[in-house]
C-alpha cells in the first residue's frame, strides 16, 4: 500500500528492481524485433497476469481474500525478467486506478510479484525440465509456486521494514506470513491448474512458437497432440 | 462406455473438480465464519487490508497517501472488472484469431 513502507525501504526497493527492468526492457526488445511472432504469446501471458491479478478471491483456508499473480505463464514462456516488465505495467495500473499497491512501494511489490517469484517459479521450471517431468505438472508447479513465493517474499519484506514492533524480525515475520502466504495457499493451487489447462490450449494452437521458445520438442508436441486426441 | 473422451479431456475434468472441491470448502468454511462472527464483524476481508492493518497497529503512520482513490468499494470494484475485463479480452481475441488461422488453413 501507498506509503506503507519507510522512504528508505522504498529507495532500497527501487535499486533493486531497476536493473532487472532495464534488461527487461532490452530483452523485451529483443525478443519482439527477433521473433515477431512471439507477440501475440506476450500479449497473451501479459493479459493473464492482467486478468488474474485483478481478482480477489477468498481463501477457504483463513477466510481472508487475495489475488492470485498470474505470472506463470510468462515465466515459462518468456522467463523472469521479461516476467517483471509485464508485472510491472500491472502494478503501475492498479497503483494509479485502484490505490492499490503504489508508486512508492512498487519497488517491493514488483520485486515480489515480478521478480523474486518469477525466478524461483523459473528454477522450479528449469529443474522439472532436466528430470523431465510432465509438462503440464511442471507449469502446475511453476506457477503456484511463483504465485505463493510472491506472498512469502511480501511478508520478508515486511518483516524486514517492522522488526522492532514485536522485538524480533522472526516474530514479525511468522505475523506477515500468516496474514499473506497462508491464504495464498488455495489460490495457488487454483491458479496452477488453470494455467495447466490454458497451455493445453496453447499447444493446440501454437505450438509451433513454442517449440521456437525451446519449452517443447517437435516430438513432445507431437506426442501431447497426440494423447489429447 | 467411451473413456476416450475422459482422456482427451482430462485436464478440463481436473479443472472442474478442483474449482468444485475450492467452492465446496468455501461454502463449509463460510458457514462456519458466518456462525461465529460477532454481528457487524467483517468476514473474507482482503489479506493486504490486514497486513496493513497489522502495520498501523504497531503505531506507524504511512508518510504518503495516494494521489487518487476509487471513492467507494463499487467504484473499486468496477476498476477491477475492467482490468479483468481487458485481460480477458486480449486472451479471447488471440486465441479466436489462432482458431481462424487454424480453421481457414484446413479449409485451405
């Protein structure tokens, strides 16, 4: 939230995120000038991230309500750092409409939903990869765990900006994670079937960018193509 | 019996238990919320209005307000279907288009 965060927390933040968007920016660039025909994947996992961001569900577990991140599909697509430019615009969005997130606190907030998250969500990927797990058990993970990673990393750096209250970044810690990552659980699991499902869609449809990107094979197509038939 | 249909289908099937099981624990767990809640107690509030709750009652004050905010929650409820509305929009209109293609291609 706006000013919910002391100025130096804000500053430290932004030196944070800055370099990633830079290179964000560059590889964005990079990517549309290359492979045009990625475009459309980009606007499509920009608008995901757009479209469940925006929603704010209950979580049965606590009886609290959040939003899910919506960063999966573009972390396995396009890879984290292209993952927190588009999280970015979302933030800035609902920054300046919404008051909700902020400008002064969109250095944590991008750090946590597009960067943080994004990369470990990444690692998830690449590791599923090399052990060759099923693809769709894979983006499954990929994205709840960007999405739940993105709450853990919120409550540290709360905890870290209000330690003295409770006398131990611990205590503070073990409070914002209840509030957040706890409630977070059912959403990410939600938003990991449904982004499963949505590459399914993308198989059936471009395939063929994909196997551009590298996330298939023109076999593991094929084969997935033809396990749906 | 035709299990073939289960198997193409079964990550939609997996999407539908799963929204079926989150719906069912919602309802359960809302009964049991709704019970117990003091009258005039808010439930299913957002976890970021708790945390900052939790912030401001550790005495701090936030040192900036926003420049604008949605007057009421209709209003910010609004803003939110737009973005969601926008999101959703992008989606259908590039998976229709990939559809087009790939139709207008086998009709080639």
């Amino acid at each position: 939230m706006e000013g919910f965060l002391p100025w130096q927390w804000c500053v430290f933040w932004y030196l944070v995120m800055v370099p990633f968007i830079i290179y964000g920016v560059y590889l964005l660039n990079k990517q549309v000038k290359e492979h045009r025909e990625t475009l459309s994947l980009l606007a499509v996992s920009g608008a995901f991230i757009f479209l469940l961001s925006s929603l704010k569900m209950p979580s049965p577990v606590v009886g609290s309500c959040s939003h899910p991140t919506g960063t999966g599909l573009s972390v396995v697509l396009f890879g984290p750092i292209i993952t927190a430019v588009l999280s970015v615009i979302v933030l800035i969005f609902q920054a300046l409409f919404m008051a909700h997130g902020g400008i002064t606190t969109l250095g944590a907030n991008d750090f946590s939903m597009g960067i943080a998250g994004p990369l470990l969500g990444y690692a998830v990927y690449r590791l599923g990869k090399a052990v060759n797990l099923n693809i769709f058990v894979n983006i499954f993970l990929v994205t709840a765990v960007a999405d739940l990673f993105t709450y853990v990393i919120t409550a540290i750096e709360l905890a870290a900006a209000f330690p003295a209250t409770h006398g131990s970044f611990m205590i503070s810690f073990e409070t914002f994670f209840a509030i957040y990552a706890v409630t977070q659980v059912p959403l990410a699991i939600l938003e990991g079937v449904l982004i499963a499902l949505v590459f399914k869609y993308i198989i059936q449809s471009r395939a063929d960018i994909l196997v551009k990107l590298g996330v298939l094979t023109q076999e593991q197509v094929t084969k997935i193509m033809g396990s749906f038939s | 019996m035709n299990f073939k249909v289960f198997a193409k289908y079964r990550l939609e099937i997996l999407f539908a238990v799963v929204v079926i099981v989150f719906a069912a624990v919602f309802l359960i767990q809302n009964a049991n919320i709704q019970a117990n809640a003091k009258p005039g107690q808010e439930t299913w509030q957002g976890s970021d209005d708790m945390g900052s709750a939790a912030i401001e009652a550790t005495g701090y004050t936030p040192w900036i307000q926003p420049l604008w905010t949605p007057p009421s929650t209709e209003v910010e409820s609004l803003l939110f279907s737009i973005q969601s509305g926008l999101g959703a929009f992008v989606i259908g209109y590039f998976f229709g288009f990939y559809r087009g293609k790939r139709d207008s291609a086998k009709a080639a």
